[in-house]
C-alpha cells in the first residue's frame, strides 16, 4: 500500500512538469503551425511601442528595444538607448500591412506616428557630419528624448539604419500620399536627399575581387551585399515615387543587383550551391533579403537573370538549410581540387533568431508570386514552422504559452536544449512579419 501511495505522489509531482514541458515543446513531425493557424497577435507589439511627442512636438512611438523575462520590462540597449530607427521602421511596415488586413485606424495613425520618428532621425543639417543620412538611437534623460549622435551603432552614416529607413519610408509612400499628403511630401523630401548624397559618396564602380577563391564586388556600399540588398528593396519603392528620376535610379538597381549576382555559389558539387553571400565569403541569416530583393528587382525590371539567380537559392540552399535545421553563419572557401566548402571552425549553428527566417519566408512567398508554383508557398510553410517548434530545441517560439501576452516571440534558440525567453522588438517584429505576410497567401485558412 505504502509503495502505491508514493507511485501516486510522483505521478502527481511529475505532471505539473509534464505539462509545462507541453506548453514549449512540441514533437518533430507535427507542423503545430496548421494545427495553430496563423493568428496574427499584435498585442505584445502594441505593449512595446509607446506613444511620444518629440522634442519638434510631432506625435511619434518608439518600440522598445528589450523585453526580459519573466516579468517582460522594458530594458534600454546600454550605450545605445531605449529605442532606434532599426525597429521603428520594421514595425511600421507591419502596422501598413496589418492595417490594410484589418482596416483599424488605430495601426494606420501607428504607421504615420513611425514615420515621424523616422523623419526626426533624418540629419539635415548641411554643417554637422552625416548630412543627409539618418541616426538611429534615441534615448531618455531627465524625461526628455535625445538622440544618439555619436554612438557606432547610431551616428548618421550610410549603414544598416539608413537603408532601413529609406525602405520604410517608401513602402508606405502611396498610401500616405493618399490620405496625408503634407506628410507624403516630406517623406519624399527626405527620400530625395538620402538618394542624392548615396549617389553623391558611392560611384558604384570598382572590380571582381576574392576572398578564399570566392568572388565578391567591391563596388556595393560597404562591399556589404546584405545592406546592399535592402537599399535595392528601397530603390524598388523610391523610383515610383520620384519618376523624374528613374533613370538614374534604375541605373544603380541594377549596378546592386549585379553586385549581388557575384557573391553566388554556383557549384552543383557543393552543399552551399546557391547560397548568396553576405559579405565577400561570409553567409549569415540574420537580415539576409539578397534573394528577395533580386526577385523584386527581377520582377520590376523585368530582368530573368536577378530571378534565376534568386531561384537557384531557394530551390537549392534553402532547402539545405531546412534539411540540416539551419545554421546562423559561416565562411567558404574555393580550391582547385574540390567543391566550394564551408570552413570548417567559421560554421556556427547558434543563435537561431526569427530576424534570420522572415527573409527566407519573404523569398520563397515572393518567387510563388512570380512563378505560381505552388512549391514555393508550401517551402514558405515549412520555413514558417520554425516558429511553431520545428527548430533544434523543438520549442514553440511564437505565441508560446496562454498565460504569457498574445503575440509574444522568444528571442531566438541558444542551443539544442536551451533558447532566449526574452522578447524584444526585433524578434516580435520579424516573426509577426513573416506570418502576417504568409496569412496573405492562405486567406482561407487563418483568421485574425
């Protein structure tokens, strides 16, 4: 009797880990993400943005920029501040695009309330350094927000802010100009500058050179093809908003394109076959839309090779990387005996983050809409399953437990048992644009 009474007793200390090992884990072979449905909870979003009026009194937000666990405060970047261009901007892309699902005004005064933050960043001050770029860091002292002038990460300069910046601005262009056009002409005005000054300080001219074998172009700004790939997805926006100056625009599209066409691996003997580097021989997944914006500059300039080259990266590397559960990064090296490689102690497994998997996601919904193969939207489905446990710690990043906030994303997968429960912009961000872009494409299976 006495053995039964404490089989009882732990059974019953068992199941409450039992079931909180439930809430996070999921089994391999279960897309959870069907079984979920693509519910787009902007709640946790919403809990990070705070409404601002800024030092020139326009009604702005800013998101923050970390949200830590358990108690998910608000935490500043030290050194940088509690709030920056490079989420502020990513989160008003997705409050357009959810606006335009769901017709609340509230999320269309959200995107214009970004655009203010964004524009106030804007360094128009012909004497100061920067002229013409953006800074991207704000913070508060004595109540009061301040710009980050001279941080590395901050400092008004042609970086990842920049283009970010410039991407936004001209994504929602048209539907600002349709019911804000004062707004619209400044965002023009600004856009028109930037242009006009990364034209001023890059010739985009220059060679092939290598690194380890591996072909690069060191004519794209900041010989960087994964910032070059976002100010190709900006320029695609910008040269319908200023016409008047298509042909130069066009003209650069096309001298970035071809940059990005050079950092490809094209070697059916190697497992990285496809892959588009980042920078000279390096690959990395975090901010990665070299194949997207080679198939939105393919479509608009109505140039086979920008897709072609973007196929062979889905249909090849991304299907590698799905089969080996991802990787975050590594370099390649070319020898004259054997295939194009990955060197062996730069390949790095962790951290795995949803800003990697959105422009996958993004890639394969875009080549679906220029092929119509159904292949690619079910590739999409499949990347997506990353959030919903078919990752290496099989844990559910997206909406994970009921008791937490709705739309909550964890901050990314340390290891093959551990990951980050922190939830900051970045990371909510990425994982409510990938699904909410995905939802557009399986309107009859996801409801809000």
């Amino acid at each position: 009797m006495e053995n039964i009474i404490n089989m009882r007793k732990s059974i019953l200390l068992f199941i409450p880990f039992f079931i909180a090992g439930c809430a996070f884990f999921v089994d391999s072979n279960i897309s959870t993400n069907n079984e979920k449905g693509y519910k787009i909870y902007p709640e946790h979003l919403d809990y990070l943005c705070e409404n601002v009026v800024l030092p020139n009194e326009k009604e702005s937000l800013l998101t923050h920029i970390y949200c830590e666990a358990p108690n998910y405060d608000y935490t500043p970047a030290p050194g940088e501040g509690i709030s920056c261009i490079d989420d502020v901007a990513r989160a008003g892309v997705f409050f357009l695009d959810y606006y335009n699902n769901t017709h609340n005004e509230v999320y269309f005064d959200r995107v214009k309330r970004c655009a203010e933050f964004v524009l106030y960043l804007h360094q128009t001050d012909k004497n100061a350094p920067g002229f013409g770029y953006f800074y991207n860091f704000v913070d508060r002292k004595n109540g009061k927000l301040v710009i980050n002038r001279d941080g590395v990460t901050s400092k008004a300069e042609p970086n990842w802010w920049t283009w970010r910046a410039m991407w936004f601005l001209g994504y929602i262009y048209t539907e600002i100009d349709q019911r804000d056009p004062k707004l619209a002409t400044r965002i023009k005005s600004a856009l028109d500058l930037t242009f006009a000054i990364f034209c001023n300080d890059f010739s985009f001219e220059g060679n092939v050179k290598t690194e380890k074998g591996i072909a690069y172009a060191d004519w794209l700004p900041n010989t960087a093809s994964d910032q070059s790939a976002i100010i190709l997805m900006s320029l695609i926006d910008y040269v319908k908003i200023a016409p008047e100056s298509r042909e130069k625009i066009v003209t650069v599209m096309n001298r970035l394109a071809d940059g990005l066409l050079i950092g490809q691996i094209k070697d059916e003997k190697s497992d990285v076959n496809g892959a588009l580097l980042c920078w000279k021989n390096s690959w990395h997944g975090w901010g990665n839309n070299i194949a997207y914006s080679l198939l939105l500059a393919g479509k608009y300039l109505n140039n086979k090779k920008y897709i072609d080259a973007a196929l062979l990266e889905v249909d090849n590397f991304q299907k590698y990387l799905i089969k080996i559960d991802y990787l975050k990064e590594f370099n390649v090296e070319r020898t004259e005996t054997n295939p194009v490689a990955i060197i062996p102690d730069s390949e790095k497994k962790f951290e795995q983050i949803a800003y990697a998997m959105r422009p996958m996601v993004y890639a394969s919904l875009e080549a679906y809409v220029i092929t119509k193969d159904k292949k690619y939207l079910d590739q999409a489905e499949t990347l997506s399953d990353w959030f919903f446990g078919k990752n290496p710690a099989k844990v559910v990043m997206y909406n994970p437990e009921p008791d937490l906030r709705k739309g909550l994303v964890f901050d990314g997968i340390n290891s093959f048992d551990s990951w980050n429960k922190n939830s900051g912009a970045e990371s909510t961000i990425e994982a409510l644009l990938s699904l909410q872009k995905l939802k557009a494409f399986k309107n009859n299976k996801i409801t809000y």
